[in-house]
C-alpha cells in the first residue's frame, strides 16, 4: 500500500534538511518515496502568470490568488502515484490572517494517511530564520511564532478530522538533527 504523507512546519523549523536526511535513510533500506514541494508547484504557476518574483511573495498575494495557486498544484500533486511526501505549511501566515494550507479541496485531493508536524523552541527558529540570507524570512516575535505552531496544531486536529489520518510531531531541536531524521524515517518506513 502506498503511503501519502504531508510534512509540516513554520518556516525556518528545518523541514526541507529533516526531510532530506530521512529519504536518504528510507533509501538505504531500500523504501522510495516521491518529494514534493507544494510550494514550488504554486511557484511555478505563479511565475507563469507572472504574479510574482520570488517564492516568499506568493505569502503576500491576495487570497483568491493564493487560492487558485493551490488549488491547481494539488490537482497536479493528486496525480502521482506511489509513496509521496508532500513538504507543505499547515497555515500559510498572510497579511490578512492564517490561510489554511490544506482547505477542503486541497485534502480531498491529497487524501494523506500521515500528517506530520515538525516543532521546535521559538528561539531556535527564530536563530534559525536570522542565518538564513536565501530565502525572504517573517522576522517575527517570539510570542507570535508560538501562536503560529499553536495553531498549526489545532488545524492539524482538524485534517485528521476530515481524513482519518494519523498525526505525528517530530521535534527538530538544536544538535539533535539526527534524531528528527530518525524519528521522520520511523514513520515512514
Ligand atoms: P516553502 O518553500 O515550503 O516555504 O513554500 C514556499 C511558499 O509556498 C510558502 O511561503 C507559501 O506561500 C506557499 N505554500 C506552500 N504550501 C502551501 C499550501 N499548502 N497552501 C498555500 N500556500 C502554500
Ligand atoms: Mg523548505
């Protein structure tokens, strides 16, 4: 049976290097898994029609634009076969509040069996977001960070709701990287 898996996390949280380090691991054990970001989908289709220059505007967009970016990348995701991981947000943090990353259509396309979210302390996220010059990071509060994460878990309730599906966390804490690789692969094996 082949699994779908939607991972989860704020940005700077280590999602794509948590991610990375388990398929490697899932690999030498001979277990294949498709990669897919969800965000680099919508990025495509928002190049092509020219709504923005970079992946970190796409969070800035006006909602329908949001809407329509997602609704056609999970459209094109629903059609891969096999084991899939689908690197994602719970919540997207707009200007005009928090987006739902997996709205009703979007889950009825995916259909995950596993809902992982990985966490950490709000200081070292926010260590994290400060190192890195690649990508256009929120520099926000601490308290509003754990509000994010807070809410992510809530919303995550509610997909388990609509799908059956299990819930993980997996905690990325500094110097313990190996570990949430560990604990990532475990789920997926
Ligand atoms: P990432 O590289 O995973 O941070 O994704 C880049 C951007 O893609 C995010 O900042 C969002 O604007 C967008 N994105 C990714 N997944 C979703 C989703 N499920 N729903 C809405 N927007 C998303
Ligand atoms: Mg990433």
């Amino acid at each position: 049976m082949a699994t779908k898996c939607i991972i989860t996390g704020v940005p700077g949280v280590g999602k794509t290097t948590v991610i990375t380090g388990a398929l490697t691991k899932l690999e030498e054990m001979g277990v294949h898994y498709a990669n897919i970001s969800f965000g680099s989908f919508m990025f495509e289709t928002a190049l092509a029609e020219e709504l923005v220059r970079n992946r970190d505007e796409m969070r800035l967009l006006g909602k329908d634009d949001q809407k329509s970016l997602q609704r056609k990348a999970a459209s094109a995701i629903a059609t891969i076969d096999g084991n899939v991981i689908v690197d994602t947000h719970a919540s997207v943090k707009t200007p005009k509040g928090y987006l739902p990353g997996l709205p009703e259509w979007v889950l009825e396309a995916l259909m995950p069996d596993l809902f992982v979210l990985i966490e950490t302390d709000e200081d070292q996220i926010l260590g994290r977001r400060l190192g890195d010059p690649s990508r256009v990071r929120d520099m926000d509060s601490y308290r509003a960070l754990a509000s994010h994460q807070s809410f992510n878990r809530a919303i995550a309730a509610a997909y388990a709701m609509k799908t059956g599906c299990t819930v993980a966390i997996v905690t990325n804490a500094d110097l313990l990287l190996d570990r949430a690789i560990d604990d990532l692969a475990g789920l997926l094996e």
